[in-house]
C-alpha cells in the first residue's frame, strides 16, 4: 500500500434514515461494518451521527461514547461526530450533553449555528476536538472573532446546498477570508448534493483532505445511484484521494 497526500474521511449517515437509502447505516452494528469497510476501501478517518436503539440522533454521551468506541475499536482510525444544533435545540441542555463526552476524537461545530462559540468552549474543556465547519465567508469571520482559530483541530470548507458551479467559486471566497484572517488550522473540503464530486475534485486539485459517504451524496461520480459508503470510497480512492494500491 501507498499513502497519497489526500486523507479522505467518510461521512456514514448523517440525518438520512433508511428511506432515503437502503444501505445508511443506522445501527452501531451497522456503523461498525461500513467503518470498517470504508477504512479497507482507503478512507482514513470516519465522521458519524451516533443514534439510539431506535434510530434516532443523540448527543447523550452514553450514546455518543459507545459507539465511538466500538467503531473505532474495529477500525482502527479516528471517529468524529456532530454538534448539530438540531439534535438538542435546548442550548444549555446541548452544553451539558457535549461537555460529557470523553470518547470522540473529534467533532464538527457548525459556525452558522449561533450556539457555536459556546459549545466550542464546552468542547475545548472536555478534551475533544474541534472541526469547525465553515459554510460561508462570514461563518469564517465567526470563528476568526470566536477567539478560538488556533484551538481548532480542523476547519471544514463545507458549502451546503448550492450547485456545483455556485460552490467551487464559495470555496474559492472562503479560502481567501481564511487566509486573509489568519485561520492557518488544516482544512478539509467537501460538499453535499450535486456540489459533492466536483468539491472533492478541486480539494484533491488544492491538495486538500476531503471527505465522502452517503451523508453527503447518494450518487456516484458518473451519477448513478451507489450502492453504499465503500463504493462511494473506492470511487473518491480512484479520482485520488485516500490509500489506494
């Protein structure tokens, strides 16, 4: 095996559920198996929404701590999980939930949500750390007045819900505010939707970490429908992200 220069992280499930895809996975035991299939295909990081026995998305450290755990037990990489403010709406509540966790490598804080600086600060004091999603140029002048830049362990350069050509020329802008404000943590860009495959394009050009899996798209490179979070990573491996052979 040989390292490319490109680390790719794969993003399970997110918010879908089963009806939008019959492979997203739900379960731990689910979690675990596609983890462990997505480090095998190349990716080298796993990014995840923990959910209770019922499917649903938790930030309850039992729940969240568990299965950090047992995916990164059998996949061997770091596992990074969400902050998202829709999970727990409550802010206080949402504060104590994450101030709780030990067992996260990382997890991604969207700077867009007003909550940010706070459970930034919460995470900062538990020890996990921190991949601040930014979606806009002002989202990266949030975290430049947040204080915390250099406390971060990785900006995510991740424009939602625009066209392809619409988001290369965002990433475009927001890499530029982050240089101009000084924010020099790594970076990792990805899109969703029909920006996914040519966002992971241009930060494989930048030679940049990117990051894929049914989280962010349903669809392959080509455009047909993919069979799950390991074809979507051997096709990101392809384009040359990852580890490949």
């Amino acid at each position: 095996m040989s390292e490319t220069t490109i680390g790719l992280q794969a993003a399970l499930n997110g918010d879908r559920t089963k009806a939008a895809h019959a492979a997203i996975p739900v379960s731990v035991e689910e979690l675990v198996r596609d983890a462990v299939a997505c480090v095998a295909a190349g990716a080298r990081a796993i990014h995840l929404h923990p959910r209770d026995p019922e499917g649903r998305e938790r930030l309850d450290a039992e729940v969240v701590d568990e299965v950090v755990v047992k995916v990164r037990k059998a996949c061997g990489v770091p596992v990074s999980v969400t902050t998202g403010a829709w999970i727990e709406p409550d802010l206080e509540r949402r504060l104590e939930l994450v101030g709780a966790w030990r067992a996260p490598d990382y997890t991604s804080v969207n700077l867009s949500e007003p909550s940010a600086t706070e459970v930034m600060k919460a995470l900062i004091r538990a020890g996990v750390g921190i991949e601040a999603g930014i979606w806009t140029v002002e989202d990266a002048e949030r975290l430049a007045a947040s204080g915390l830049g250099e406390q971060v362990s990785r900006i995510l350069v991740e424009p939602v819900e625009v066209g392809a050509a619409g988001a290369l020329g965002l990433v475009e802008d927001i890499h530029g505010a982050l240089d101009r404000l000084g924010l020099a943590a790594p970076r990792l860009q990805h899109g969703d939707g029909e920006a996914t495959w040519a966002l992971l394009t241009d930060a494989i050009r930048r030679g940049l970490d990117t990051r894929i899996g049914l989280e962010d798209t349903l669809y392959g490179p080509n455009g047909e429908r993919t069979a799950g979070n390991e074809a979507l990573v051997r096709a990101a491996c392809q384009l040359g992200a990852g580890t490949t052979d």
